[in-house]
C-alpha cells in the first residue's frame, strides 16, 4: 500500500511538473506557481523509492528514462537508498529475506550447485557446479548477476578451481573487476598461490602479484565485504593470527590490516570453535567486525581508506552463541543477524533472525528445510547498478 501511495505521488508530481514547463515567461513572471515542484526534489524523492518501482517508472517519460541511466543518479540512489536484503544460496537456488516485510522467498534458480557469493554495488558474482558430459567430471564456471533487475551474464573462463575465492570490486571510476585468487589448485596439481583481475568492460583476465603467507578463513561459506573500492575478508597468517586481508582494486594490490589489540589478545589466546569473526559494512564508507567469546560480543568500526583506526562500537554480553558465518546489518546500536543453525542429528537446518540489543535479543525463525549440504550468505544492498 505505501509502494502504490509513492507511486502515485511521484506520477502526479512528474504530471505537476511537466506542466509547469509549459508555462510562458510572462506567466512565470507575474506570480508563482504553487503546484510547481524543482526536479532536484523529485530526483532527490525517486533515490529514496524502492528499486523495483524505479524500474517501473522507466516507462513514465523519456526525462525519467534519461535520468535512471545516469550514473550520476545511479550511484546517489546507492548512497541514499536504506533498503537491505539478505541473500541465502541453498543448492541452486537463491532465496531472499526481505526486512521490511520478513518474508522469505526464492528469487532464483540456476540449475547448477552455487559455490561462492560476493556482492558490491548490487551486483553479484557467483561460482556455479558445471558438468561436463563429454569428460564426466565437475567444473567451476562464474557469472555477475543483478538480483534487482534479474539479469546474469556468464564470464567466460575455463579451467577454475574448485578451491578458488572471488570478490567482486570497482575501481574510482566505477569500472568493475572480479578477483579470483587461491593458495594452491589442489585438484590440478599445482600447489603454488596465484590472483587475477578479469575486467568487466574489457573481458579480459590478468594476473597480479600474491604472497603465500596468510590463508582465507571459511573455506566455501567465504564471508567478503566490499566497500567502495577495497575487498575485505577474514584471514589468518600461518601462526593462526587474525587478521583482515584487503584487496584494493583501485591500486591492484593485497593489504592486511591488523584486528583491533584487544581482540588480537583474546583469539590469540582461543580456540577456532569458541569464537566467531565475521565482518559486514555499515553505511557506505565504513567496515565494521563482529568477534563473539563466549557470551560476549564486540563489534569495532572503521572508516575505510588507508589509515584504518579502529573504534569500539558496542559490546554485548548475555546472549546466545552467534553461528559460523553470519550476515549481519548494524544500525542504530541494534544486531540484525541473518544465520542458520544445523540440529545435533545434522538432518534439519533452522534459518533464523536475529535481532540483538544491549537490553534486549529476540530470535525469529524464518524457515526450515531438510539439510543436505552447506550454504551461504550475503547483505545485499538493492541497486540501478546495470551488468557491465
């Protein structure tokens, strides 16, 4: 109902407008028109209307139409635009749980078991299972999708392994690559690390320069976050340091940066399964890291850039353990969690919501589903970003 009410507005407001143009100068000139509306406040309301009635307004006017293309607008609606939605991989399907109205529906099928999700700018890029009759063995192949728009593109690319990580970035003018990395192609052989970049605009892979010195936490359930030009992930050094490993696409290069000093005492003193780690943006320009310890939980920010000064957030105590990779969304001092939990007998998977607060925790579950192999996860932040 509200969706159709804006709807409404903005048409009569588009109407408003447009006949205001129509108005000679003297008309202008002698008093003003009331129903006049400037079209900074209109483009200004548009940003802030869901991305689905955007598409729908494509159609009012060729003004609308030349507006919803431009990048200029493209990337206001991203800033301004609060709507989120967690995507959930099970198989090869993508379900999304939508915040406003908790439902919880499947998007997507692609055929093909998913293997790895990453998001930025509201598009996605996925590694699918690919069978090959001729020579009877899996491969890997990968894609960018628009869950906004339902658009998917496949990158053509052969020989992927099934032990490669992907993040998606862009560089300072908005030019989108995928980062495919990994620490050794055990199933070819070849044991030696080894990154490149394929260029969305160019179609065109090539290499860059990685250290076998560190190793990526969670394997398939690989939780990235992407925040203006930088990928960021969970890793660890071959000690078992935590750290944050980052990719800068701008500059084409691998960075770590260090955890906040009182975390990096405490997992330093902890074992793997008595914690979790997980990262999630918040807003458009800051990272933040969520470490639980037993019943404690601290989340620090950062302003993303090159100086990184972590600052305490919040710390929680007296709640449930926080499952192995969560998606998470943090506003207004409030934990959203997005998580799913497997039963003792490892036959039924529980997908549930979390909401968690200093004073108070309240756990909704969304669905559940008979349990046959690991998924995955993602905030996803509802975009006009076209595929490349």
């Amino acid at each position: 109902m509200v969706e159709k009410s804006v709807e409404k507005s903005l048409l009569s407001s588009r109407e408003i407008s447009v006949s205001s143009k129509t108005k000679t100068l003297d008309e202008s000139s002698t008093h003003s028109d009331q129903n006049y509306i400037p079209e900074d406040l209109i483009e200004m309301i548009l940003a802030r209307v869901p991305v689905k009635s955007v598409f729908r307004f494509k159609l009012t006017c060729k003004d609308w139409m030349n507006l919803f293309t431009q990048q200029r607008f493209i990337y206001k609606q991203l800033k301004v635009s609060q709507r989120r939605l967690f995507l959930h991989v099970r198989g090869s399907g993508v379900w999304k749980f939508d915040l406003e109205t908790l439902q919880y529906s499947r998007i997507q099928d692609f055929g093909e078991e998913i293997g790895s999700i990453s998001h930025c700018d509201g598009l996605v890029v996925f590694s699918a299972s690919s069978y090959e009759p001729s020579t009877k063995t899996l491969s890997r192949k990968l894609a960018i999708w628009s869950c906004s728009e339902g658009v998917c593109a496949w990158i053509p690319r052969t020989g992927l392994s099934f032990y490669d990580f992907y993040t998606l970035g862009r560089d300072s003018k908005k030019s989108y690559r995928v980062l495919r990395f990994t620490h050794g192609r055990h199933d070819q052989g070849d044991f030696e690390p080894e990154a490149e970049l394929y260029d969305l605009q160019s179609h065109h892979w090539r290499s860059v320069e990685i250290e076998d010195d560190w190793v990526t936490l969670g394997n398939g359930n690989f939780g990235v976050v992407s925040i203006e030009t930088r990928s960021y992930w969970v890793a660890a050094t071959e000690e078992g340091k935590y750290f944050v490993q980052s990719f800068d696409f701008g500059e084409e290069c691998f960075r770590a940066i260090d955890l906040p000093k009182s975390i990096a005492l405490q997992q330093a003193r902890e074992r793997d399964d008595e914690k979790t780690v997980a990262l999630s943006p918040m807003g458009d320009q800051k990272l933040c890291i969520l470490y639980q310890l037993a019943d404690t939980t601290e989340i620090w920010i950062t302003q993303v850039g090159d100086v990184v000064n972590w600052e305490k957030y919040m710390v929680l105590t007296r709640h449930p353990l926080i499952p192995k990779n969560p998606s998470f969304l943090i506003m207004q001092k409030r934990i959203t969690l997005f998580c799913e939990e497997v039963t003792d007998n490892g036959t039924l998977a529980k997908i549930k919501l979390r909401q968690i607060a200093q004073a108070s925790f309240e756990e909704t579950e969304i669905a559940q589903y008979r349990y046959d192999r690991s998924t995955r996860s993602c905030l996803y932040a509802e975009s006009l970003v076209p595929v490349p």
